[in-house]
C-alpha cells in the first residue's frame, strides 16, 4: 500500500467518524426535542382539560337568546325556554307534531319520558285593525298522556276576558274566577262538564248560589235581599 494511499484512507476515516458524531449528536438532539415538545403538549393538554372541567359551571349576568332546551344526561328533553316562533309543537315521547295555535312565547314542560305535560306561556299583540289578540297568559300542568288537569290563565282581549282557576279531568269539573262580563264565580261540573252548582256576584254586585239539573235549568237558587 503506498503512503498516499494510507494518508487517503485516513483522511477518509476522520470524516467518517466526524459524519457519525455529527449524526450521533443531531439524533440526541432530535430525541431531546421530542422530549420537551411532548412535555409541553401534555402540559397544554392538561391544562385545558382542567380549565374545561373547572369552567363547566358559569355566571352570566345576562344571555340573549332564541331558545334553550333543558335536557336529561341521555338527551331527554325536559323543558323548552322558547321565544314565540321557536315555541315547539307538542312533543310526545320525543316526536314533535307540526306547531299548532301557539301565538305566544312560554316555557313547555315534558315528563320523564319526553312528552309534554304542561307550561307557561304568555303574549299579546294589537293586529293590522289595532285590535288586541292573544293577549293574556296561561300556566298548566298535564294528566299523563292526557289534556290538562289544572290551568291557571287570564285572557283580555278583542275575543276573551276571563280569568281563573280550573280544574279537569276529562271535562273541566271546577272553575273559579272571573268571567267575560265581570262575574265573580265558582262553578262545579258533573263528569260530562254541565254546570251543577253556581255560586256568583254579578258585575252589579248581586249575589246568588244556583243548583242545576243535567239539562242545564236551575231547580233552586237562592238570592240576595
């Protein structure tokens, strides 16, 4: 082997091994880098996670919004806060049918099984003629799968005043309140909702209790002197 070659080779091998440590250090670098990186990712993870967690539960002063359905952990649906044209139609075990003669806002109530069974709802406007329609109020409660056993409600309007407690079943049996021409009355129906007795004060102020057959005509009432 001539020297030349031997100083050739050795040359060679120096650059060799200086290309092997630079390779050595740029992979411990590289494994370092890796290191560091995926211990602030987890750091960032973990730290959302527990802010999320932490801000699961917050105070607002005031929202704005067009409606908000409270629901159960497996999706339930158990209330509707509802501006009048978000209102839903009614909901029975989850199916809703087509919104039907609900001009107002309101709140909607729904069972345990996601059918509606009562709420509050409430409006009023005057119309193109400046008339006052669905003016009033009405709050409700539901017998299972069935129309409703107690409503509170007042209506004035161009088509209704009344105002009142009534209780059903499946016919309204009692109601107390005010009726469209100013009477303070309580009325109890029989089962198939014919008034039965009726005690009043007129809008003049006479009072009277009145006993009703099934027909409807007054077999006794006592009067005032």
């Amino acid at each position: 082997m001539l020297l030349g070659d031997v100083t050739l080779d050795c040359t060679l091998n120096l650059k060799n091994t200086s290309r092997l440590e630079s390779e050595v250090r740029m992979q411990t670098l590289g494994q370092r880098f890796l290191v560091m990186y995926s211990a602030v990712l987890t750091t960032i993870v973990a730290v959302f996670v527990l802010t999320g967690a932490a801000s699961r539960v917050r105070s607002f002063d005031e929202i704005q919004v067009h409606r908000i359905n409270v629901v159960e952990a497996d999706g339930t649906l158990r209330m509707v806060i509802s501006n009048r044209d978000r209102l839903p139609g009614v909901i029975v075990k989850g199916k809703e049918s087509p919104p039907n003669d609900r001009p107002q806002a309101g709140l909607i109530f729904y069972n345990d099984e996601g059918s509606e069974n009562g709420g509050l709802i409430f409006g009023g406007h005057r119309n193109e003629k400046g008339e006052v329609v669905d003016s009033g109020g009405s709050l409700s409660f539901d017998k299972y799968g069935d129309n409703q056993i107690v409503q509170l409600a007042g209506v004035d309007d161009k088509t209704d005043r009344f105002a009142g407690l009534a209780v059903s079943d499946q016919s309204r049996r009692i109601w107390v309140g005010r009726t469209g021409d100013g009477t303070a009355a309580v009325e109890l129906m029989d089962t198939h909702g014919k008034k039965r007795i009726v005690m009043q004060v007129s809008n003049d102020g006479v009072p009277s209790l009145a006993f009703l057959d099934d027909q409807g005509r007054v077999v006794r009432e006592l009067l005032s002197k």
